[in-house]
C-alpha cells in the first residue's frame, strides 16, 4: 500500500466555518472522503491537521523516513516558517514529491499572503481552486485513478 499524507496547517481544523465566502462550506472530512474515492487502488491517504508548526514539521521528517509522497496546505505557516520550509525541503531532496496546496488564490488576497517560503522548494505549488487545489495534487503526484 502507498500512502500519501495530506498534512494541513493552522485553522483549517475549522473548515466549514471559517470564512466560508474564502474557504467553502466543506470540513475536513468532506476533503478526505473526496481524496479517498479518488485515490487509485493501492493508495493511502492519511489526512491530518495541526495547529502546532512543532507537529507538521515532525510529520514531514516521517514522510521522508517512509518516503511518502506530500500534499500540504502551511496554511498560514506558508509566509514565514523557516523550520517548516527546511523540514519540506528534506521531502524532495529524499526524491519524494511535495506539492503546496491553497484552497484560496494566496495572490489574490492581503499582501502578506503573498509570498511562500515553502514554493521554492515544493515540487509544484496548486493554488485557488477550493478542494479541488487538493485533487488536482493527487492527480500531479500519480496517485489518483
């Protein structure tokens, strides 16, 4: 079996709530059931969400040690987690893909959003297309059917 981790950053715990005008009405649990049936036989998708930047980093360090490819959302981490970017780092430099997901087009929002400190080293950035930023990952890493 291939797993994939689907790791999520800050707030998106309250997907469904949270300014649903930028994020949808969907939770988390709509998203894994999505990236479930879409998963190509043999594929795993381990779909997780933290607060603690401490927690996704220790997540990326398992993904390179079980050589897993990664779909990530920093969430608001994106902007200025150097820990966080050098943890995703060590993901493809293993030769694992990571691919940076927003569900939000970061570009079209505040300024600050603007800039990534984890694109430069993500095999591929997917960015303002709602749940679908995350489909569209799986799709790029070959795990989808």
């Amino acid at each position: 079996m291939t797993r994939v981790l689907v790791l999520n950053g800050p707030n998106l715990g309250r997907l469904g709530s949270r300014e649903p005008d930028v994020y949808g009405n969907q939770d988390l649990s709509a998203l894994r059931v999505l990236l479930t049936d879409l998963a190509a036989d043999g594929v795993e998708i381990d779909l997780r969400q933290t607060d603690d930047e401490g927690e996704l980093i220790h997540w990326l360090h398992e993904a390179v040690d079980a050589q897993n490819d990664v779909i990530l959302n920093p969430a608001a981490f994106t902007h200025y987690s150097y820990g966080l970017r050098d943890a995703a780092a060590l993901v493809t430099k293993a030769g694992q893909k990571l691919v940076e997901v927003h569900i939000s087009n970061p570009h079209a929002r505040e300024e600050f959003r603007h800039r990534s400190v984890v694109s430069g080293i993500a095999t591929g950035v997917i960015a303002g297309f709602g749940f679908d930023s995350y489909t569209l990952a799986l799709r790029a890493i070959g795990a989808a059917a």
